[in-house]
C-alpha cells in the first residue's frame, strides 16, 4: 500500500454495535443533596466561571439537537460472503457445511448523521459507510418522526455522503456549518449521535490533533487530514457531528481507534471528517452524485526542520516529493523524487495539505505551472492534470506480510543499521521492482535509526540524495559520516517511497 504516513492502529467503523450497560444506583443515605440553597446569592468568580463554560456548551448543544438525526438502514448481503477461513468459520462450515452461494440475508445498521441547508433545500449529511450497500434509508428527527430518504450523492474518500428526505421538510431545523480551518488543538468538541443505539447521546472533550492521515478500516486507501478528538464515539456515531462552542459543526464523526498494532488496547483515540473537505464538494455531490478530483500524480511529505539543510527550504516552504506514480501527470511532465514544490500557478503552497486541495479542487484536464526546487534550484514545469483514479485502483489490496530478508554482503554498520544488499528472492518478498539500495537487516534499540522510526525490510536507496544501488555504493558513502551525522535518507517501505531525517 503506497503511502508515506502511516499509522500503526487497528480502526473500527463506528456502525452500530452491542453494548453492555449497568445501572449506577445508590441507596446510601450519607449522600444528601445541597439543602436551601439560596439561587439568588451571588457567585463567587470560580463559579461564575464555571457557570459560564457550562452554559456555553449548553447553548452550543441547543443551537444543533434539533437537527441531529438518527440513519437506520436495511441491506441485503449473501451469505456466502461472511464464512471466511478463519477457526469460526471453519467451525461453522463443520456443523452447517457450505453456504448456498445464492442465500441472501436481510441485514439492519444504524448511524448518525445532521440536517443542513444547501441553497434553500434540506439534505442530511452522513458518512458513506453509513449507507453502503443499503436498500432503504430511514431518518428519524429528534422528536421520532421518520422520514424515507435516497442517496443523492456519495464519496467515499471524504467518507460522506449526501440525502434527500421524502416529503415536506421546510420546517425542519438545520445546522450552522463552521470553518474548521479556523478549529486548533485544546478547543472544546462536542459529539451528537446514537451511539449503541442509545439515541442522541451528547459526550464533550477537546480536540486532540489535526491532520491525522488513518487508513481505511476496510484496508484500501487512506482518509486524510482528519481532526483526532477525545470526545467519546462509538459504534452508532458516525455521520453525526463534531460541533465546536458556538454550536457550529466543524466536522463528521467517522471511525475510532480500538486497539494498537501489538493488540493493546486504546481509549480517547477518534477522528472526524473536517467539514470544510465536504463543503468543498458538497456542490458536486448535489448536482452530480459524485465527485471527480484532479490529480497530479504524487506521493507527498511535510518538510521536517531536520530535512530543511537537505534540500533548502524550511519548514512551510514546500511541499517534498517521495515519489510519483507511473504513468501519473507528474511523472510524465517530469517531476522527480526529491523535488520540493512551492508553488502552483503561482499560488505558495507550504504543507501537504495546501497542496491536496489546491490540486483537487481544479478543473480536470487544466494545464498548471508547478513551481519546484531541485538541487536547491528553482523551476516551474507545467503539468496538465488528470482524473484522479479510485482508491482501490491507487492501491489495491494490503500488501503480504514479507518474511524477514537474509543477509548478504558484508556493510558497514552505522547509526544502528545493520543492512545488506537486495537478492532476487528478498526483491520478490518485498514487492520491488528492481534490486537497487540495501535493505535493512536490523535496528539497534536506541539507535538513530531505531529513534527515526527504521525497521526490518525497509529499503534505503539514497542518503542525502546520493544514489545507493548497492552495499557497495552503502560502504562508499557512510565511510565519509559518523555517529554525529544526521543524514537524511531516502526510504521504500510497502512500496511507498519516502524520506527520513535521522537528526529528528
């Protein structure tokens, strides 16, 4: 899978799920209540400081409840599709052998989702995997009356998707929609949904981070630059919204982080669609039912204060390119790996961020100056855009696991690497169409190598742009560096090419 972030938890779409509950009572009777208090007594500034925040978040809650609602689907799957290979199935195959390949079976979900205005009409919002596959859609307001609904428009890299509400919806509320471009790490998110069919079930926390890259729980492409909160989301939240203080939603609940890769188990972890990556297609998804992204075709970076000396642009300046895609714009107008973009037609572009919208939000087909340093040597190289293709089609399915690779040829050992030349077979384990660089044998603990996040299998094929083909080129060029160097090397990991900095 070809990706330069990646991110080592195992994600769960939040879709309904079981729960178990109990009841929390008390009988003891040392526990009294507050007894005449006196209301109109003034507060002192620690209460009214409190009461104020109070009232803020209850205000942000009132200013969007009536336009929270409740998505319940049906859909219809075959059987055949869920017996697997695993121990249960297999279990399940002994005692009620084969599944009749065409049995099918009515399934029910449940989610969350928001009523908006969108040019004088009601729609609801949702996420699009809410929705998938469904044969009916039913939308429930917050005072039990269900609407049916169809899909106007969906897209599945954003996770969103678009409804229309069967009937006379001109006196539903709507939501404000806010700018979460403006939303920063410690502000108060607010999460509306039904969570394990709890229905509109309000939880508070802040937000976490911004610009988290997750992969698809389902293991094919990415979701980018999502806002990471510790409000509470669970099965039954997602499509339902993140509403900052004033009661402006700021982004959609999509997906929680359940467990870690070695299994530990994680709490507090949930991201949430940046509604400002659906205001910028809701358009399309209206008129058309879907959206068509331009696409130039690159593999992408942030430029990190330790790589800045590498390649002379500080951090902000630029954008850094990891590697393009074959047969992609990009690498048919010749742009290369190691080549800083700052800029397209004329436009600064500092982040990766910066640089996905402003890609995706042009015309398809336009021809565009994109404004480059190679060699610390700035150039503008005109590229005209394509369709960007599907996820499915960028990168396929999840990469086998590759057996550890066998020494070779004798290298040198440095920042705690130890690595040896690329064999025919390991090129095969590993997916690499050809055998230049060295692969990683080995990661001492506490080492550079370790502390820039190397492993086993990697691939090294440049350190601070010079060219590594081989153990012998390794030796060559690590024999000029020691242990208080910290060279920026050029990595292929599933594929995916990328760099890191061992200065940090």
């Amino acid at each position: 899978m070809k990706r330069s972030s990646l991110i080592g938890v195992a994600l769960a779409l939040c879709i309904i799920g079981a729960g178990s509950l109990s009841f929390l009572t008390t009988s003891n009777p040392q526990i009294a209540l507050a007894a005449d208090a006196n209301p109109s007594a003034p507060l002192d500034p620690n209460q009214s400081i409190t009461a104020s925040g109070q009232n803020a978040i209850k205000d942000a809650i009132a200013a969007v409840e009536n336009a929270v609602v409740r998505i319940d689907v049906t859909a219809t799957i075959s059987l055949a599709d869920i017996y697997g290979d695993d121990i249960a199935d297999q279990f399940f195959r002994y005692f009620f052998g084969d599944p009749d390949n065409d049995s099918e079976q009515q399934v029910t979900a449940m989610g969350s989702g928001f009523l908006i205005d969108y040019e004088g009409e009601t729609f609801a919002l949702t996420n699009a995997h809410v929705i998938d596959s469904a044969d009916t859609i039913l939308v429930t307001t917050i005072d039990g009356i269900t609407w049916p609904a169809d899909v106007v428009g969906i897209d599945s890299q954003v996770d969103v998707a678009v409804l229309r509400l069967t009937g006379d919806t001109s006196a539903l509320s709507t939501v404000e929609l806010g700018n979460s471009a403006d939303v920063e790490i410690g502000d108060w998110a607010i999460a509306i949904g039904n969570p394990i069919g709890l229905s509109y079930t309000v939880t508070l926390g802040i937000i976490s981070a911004l610009d988290r890259d997750v992969a698809d729980p389902d293991g094919v492409g990415y979701y980018q630059n999502l806002i990471q909160t510790d409000a509470a989301i669970n099965p039954g939240n997602s499509g339902g919204p993140l509403i900052n203080a004033y009661g402006q939603v700021v982004g959609v609940n999509t997906m929680i982080a359940e467990s870690s890769s070695d299994g530990v188990s994680i709490e507090g972890i949930n991201f949430a669609v940046p509604i400002n990556a659906i205001t910028d297609i809701l358009g399309q998804l209206v008129d058309t039912g879907k959206v068509v992204r331009a696409w130039l075709g690159v593999y992408i970076q942030d430029i990190t204060p330790a790589m800045g000396s590498t390649f002379g642009v500080e951090v902000g300046g630029g954008v850094l390119v990891s590697d393009t895609v074959e047969g992609a714009p990009a690498e048919a107008a010749g742009i290369l790996s190691g080549d800083v973009i700052t800029h397209v037609d004329g436009q600064p572009v500092g982040t990766t961020d910066e640089l996905i919208r402003t890609i995706s939000l042009q015309p398809v087909g336009v021809a565009v100056d994109v404004t480059l340093i190679r060699n610390r040597v700035e150039q503008t190289i005109p590229v005209v855009l394509a369709e960007k293709p599907s996820e499915e089609e960028l990168y396929g399915e999840e990469p086998a696991q590759t057996k550890e690779p066998e020494a070779a040829l004798e290298a040198t050992e440095i920042f705690g690497l130890s690595v040896g030349v690329i064999t025919e077979s390991t090129a095969r384990q590993l997916g690499l169409q050809s055998q230049e660089g060295v692969v990683i044998i080995d990661v001492a603990p506490g080492e550079k190598g370790y502390w820039a996040g190397l492993r086993p299998g990697d691939v090294i094929t440049a350190i601070d742009l010079q060219p590594v083909q081989s153990v012998d080129d390794w030796n060559e060029i690590v024999a000029d560096l020691d242990e208080a160097d910290s060279p920026t090397l050029k990595v292929i990991r599933n594929g995916q090419a990328f760099f890191v900095s061992l200065g940090g």
